[in-house]
C-alpha cells in the first residue's frame, strides 16, 4: 500500500467555512465510511488529499513560509501531518518532522509515514530537549503543525504529548511562530471543545469531510484560532446521510424570519415590550440593565416599551430615552395593570435578588400567559424551589427564553462553572429540557437549544463583548423580536446571531478593548436597516 506521490498545487485553494452543519466525532467516523463505501475509495486516498488540501492551505495562509515543524502521532491525524510534511518537502520546504511513535504497518498512517520517508523527510524521536535544540537553526518563517491525535483526542493528555503542546505554546510566544492544526487542536476535545488540561493554541485550524462542533464554543473556539473546512472533494451528497449534531447560525437567514412591516402599521402593530427591573437599595442600584435593554428594544422594532422599575430610576430612564414609557413600582401588587396592556415581557436586568425583585417576579410567573424573556436575577430565581410550581404549563409548552451566562446557567442546574464549561452543549440541553422553551447559553461561541431540542452555534462575536450590559441589551433585542411576531425559537436564534454580529460590527469603530453594550444598540439599528 502506497500514497502516490503529488506536488503542492501553484495556485492554492481558498479554504474556508461552506457548511452550517456540525458533527460530533462519531460523526465524523461514520461519514469517513460512507463516502469510502458509496465512493469506493480507499483510506489512503482520502488521507492523501487531506494532506494536499491542508498544505496548500498552509501556504495560502502563510505564503512566506520556508520551513516546517510537524507533529505526528501514530493515528490517521499523523498520517496526515506525514503527507503535509511530504509534499512540502517535494515544494523544497525545509521540514523537521517529530514523532512520537510509528504507525500501525498495513495501516494508511504507515503508508504516509513511508511516503515521507522516500521524499527524504527528517523524522526525529520527539523530547522537549530535542525540539528547544532544534530552535536555534530554524527559519524565521517557520510553521508548526499541529498533528499529534486529531478527533480520536479525550480527557488528559499522555506526558510526552503534553510535553509536546506546552513546547509548540512556548515557541509560539517566543518565535511568534504560527501554528496550524489539522482536524483539532490537540487538547481540545472535538465534541464539548472542553480542554481537560493542556491545548494547542492554534492560529488556524482545518478540518476535513464533517467541521466539529467542539472548535465552535467555549475554550475550543479559542484554541483553534481561524478556521478552514475541505470536503476532500468527495461527492457532498454523501455528507448529508448523517444528521448534524448543530448548525452554524447565519444572519442572513435568521433574518428571512423576521415578519416584513407593513407600509400602514402602527405602533401597536409593532408589539408592546415590558421590560421590568431595576432595583435598589443601601449601597447598590441596578437600574442601567434594565433601561439597556429598553434602548435596544426600541431601536430593534418594538412598537411600545414600557419599563417597570424603581421610582428613583424613573427620572434617569426618562432622561436617557425620553420614548420609554416608565413607571415607577413599589410592590408586585402595582405591576398587574402593565402586564395586561403588555404583549411580551422581557424580567431580569437588574432585577436583583429583594423581596422588591420576589414579588415582581412571582407576578410575572402567576398572572401572564405573554411570552417572557427571563435573563439575569430573574434566572437565579427561577432556580429556586419556592417558585418550581408557579407555572401550570408543561415544560415543553412554555413560551419562555432564558439567556443564562455560564453562572447563571449552573445555578439553574445546580452545579459548578466548570461542568458548565467541560460541556457547554449538555448544559444548554439540560436546562432546555427542565425548564422548557428555548434557552440561549451565552459565552464564547453562543448555544441556543430551540423548545424542539435542535442545537445552534453563533459563530459571531468577539472578545471584546466582555464587558459589562452585554447580556442586558440581549434581552431587550430578543425581547422585541418575540412582540413583532417572532416564534420563540426564531427569536432566539435571531437574537443571538444579530447581538454578537453587531457587536463584530461596532469593533470596527471602538475596537475590541473599548467596546460597551450600548455601542452595540446603533450596530443592531444599522444591520436591521438593511432588511
């Protein structure tokens, strides 16, 4: 069995992202299988050109580069790093390839393995001591790639594999070398995007025949910088024989569901939000969340907004957005004329935890049948026993949105950060599935769970929606999409990817470090002015 030998194509393909669908890693496996089946294609073939497709990628990213570092294990991800090596070698790249085992004979790695070897590529035992030797006679323009255990990766890593990372991590920071991964950082797990101990730092990673949703969320997001897909040029019919595990949320088409305006609406056409929040007391105020997410309400289509809040917010609100409809409230007992006259209710920026917040938010659950969004405070009470029976309705019915972040979401599943974290797509499912209607896990690489259980992505977003009033302004757009028409699992789906697009929007002027919540309100205006 033999790789045929190929050079690096001259003009290098333009890689990027082409699909909304996500795979698990037993995904992946079976969609390996049936295009080998209903192709009659051997392993060999595919690993060949998952080689080509990764260092002609590789050299459109970094077309300076004169030489290569390769990591390879002795799996199918090594033997792709074997080919990479090969053809960049055939290129007249200088490449060092460091191994940590040899493949399986009879199996494709091993073919690969022997295809690097007759193109005269150096393969070294890899030790930490080795590769800091090796440093000092490298190019400038060199690149590390990443092939060491690919999606078959979970739980900690072995030591020498791990020594392996924390060197590629270290020469990175030193060098500011690049470093390229091919399927998955090591580290990352491929499914969750968890990293249990140690990961690559990727600055771009590519992946072949299914993309895994572990390198869209949570620490995997970070980890695998910039990333490329390639069907390997199979047929991609066969690719829909397997159901995806999530989609990749598109602005474009979250959009189409967003019900037109007609030229004789009027304003109470449009909906009527009430947003409720704001306490107070000694020492504390919260009363900017909840007139955030009034601002975003009505810069994102809702026809009326009133706001429930503290009667020493009132004038602050007033003065902010003098089109709010305010009104200071004392008891819960003083709420229940607003929320007659509301179509949706969004309860929870800023709504704290008081007897004042208790009373408003046990109205809201007792007495309305509007459909809610319920974020922050709001969240932290719902998770707690005394208010378990309020609601009649049945999980699966409720026409609910909650937006936790990753504290607010292990309060409601009475667990740590940290579970949250290792698996953010079994949280996002869990709460789904406890408290019904559709669920948006905030965080790096957003989850939004529909009321059917289908998983979604938002690809969208930046480092900079770090700051304080993100999440408020969230729950007045999403809030706004629901009381101009919108499902609940359109609005949410909407919501998140409009939110952290405007966000990558207002960076462009402010710049990640400046960016606040209320930049992002005009960044909304704006999008949703093209529709």
């Amino acid at each position: 069995m033999s790789v045929p030998s190929t050079t690096v194509s001259p003009t290098p393909i333009a890689y990027d992202l082409r699909s909304p669908s996500l795979y698990v890693a037993q995904q992946v496996k079976e969609l390996d299988c049936l295009v080998m089946q209903h192709e009659g294609i051997a392993s060999t073939v595919l690993m060949k050109r998952a080689g080509r497709h990764a260092v002609e990628c590789l050299f459109a990213r970094w077309p300076k580069t004169t030489a290569l570092q390769v990591f390879c294990g002795v799996g199918n991800n090594g033997g792709d790093g074997y080919v990479v090596a090969a053809l960049a070698k055939q290129s007249n790249i200088h490449v060092t390839l460091w191994s940590f085992g040899e493949p399986t004979k009879g199996s494709a790695a091993f073919a690969a393995f022997e295809y690097a070897l007759r193109e005269g590529v150096e393969i070294l035992n890899f030790t930490v001591a080795a590769f800091v030797d090796s440093q000092l006679m490298q190019d400038s323009q060199t690149v590390l790639v990443d092939a060491m255990l690919g999606i078959g990766s979970q739980g900690a890593l072995r030591d020498n594999i791990a020594d392996a990372v924390t060197a590629i991590n270290a020469a990175k920071h030193t060098y500011l070398w690049p470093v390229f991964a091919i399927d998955i950082p090591t580290g990352v797990n491929v499914d969750t995007g968890e990293v249990s101990t140690i990961a690559v730092m990727a600055d771009a990673t590519i992946s072949f025949i299914g993309q895994k949703q572990g390198l869209f969320t949570g620490a995997g997001r970070a980890h695998s910088g910039r990333r490329y897909f390639s069907a390997v040029e199979v047929n991609e019919e066969w690719l829909h024989l397997v159901n995806p595990s999530s989609q990749l949320l598109a602005l474009d088409k979250a959009l189409r569901n967003l019900p037109a305006r007609s030229c004789a609406a009027h304003k109470g056409d449009c909906g009527h939000l009430l947003v409720i929040g704001g306490d107070c007391g000694v020492g504390y105020g919260y009363g900017g969340a909840p007139i955030m997410a009034s601002q975003m309400a009505l810069r994102s289509g809702a026809g009326l907004v009133s706001l429930a809040i503290q009667p020493t917010f009132v004038s602050a609100a007033l003065a902010r957005q003098p089109e709010l409809m305010v009104a200071g409230i004392e008891s819960g007992q003083a709420l229940l004329p607003m929320l007659t006259r509301a179509t949706g209710i969004v309860i929870g920026p800023g709504l704290g935890q008081s007897a004042w917040s208790e009373q408003l938010f046990y109205q809201v659950l007792e007495a309305t049948t509007q459909p809610l969004v319920i974020d922050a405070d709001a969240l932290r009470l719902l998770a707690q026993p005394r208010f378990a029976d309020l609601s009649t309705t049945a999980p699966r019915e409720r026409q609910w949105i909650l937006t936790p972040h990753p504290g607010e979401a292990a309060t409601l599943l009475h667990c740590s950060v940290t579970e949250i974290q290792a698996d953010r797509f079994a949280a996002a499912r869990a709460i789904q599935q406890q408290y019904g209607g559709a669920v948006i896990l905030k965080g790096a690489g957003t989850i939004v769970v529909t009321s059917s259980g289908s998983q979604n992505i938002c690809d969208a977003g930046n480092a900079g929606m770090a700051s304080a009033g993100m999440g408020d302004v969230l729950s007045g757009l999403v809030g706004a999409l629901l009381v101009q028409g919108m499902s609940i699992d359109n609005a949410a789906m909407l919501g998140a990817v409009l939110h952290s697009s405007a966000a990558d929007q207002a960076v462009k002027l402010s710049g990640q470090r400046g960016l606040v919540a209320t930049d992002v309100i005009s960044a909304v205006q704006t999008l949703l002015a093209e529709v």
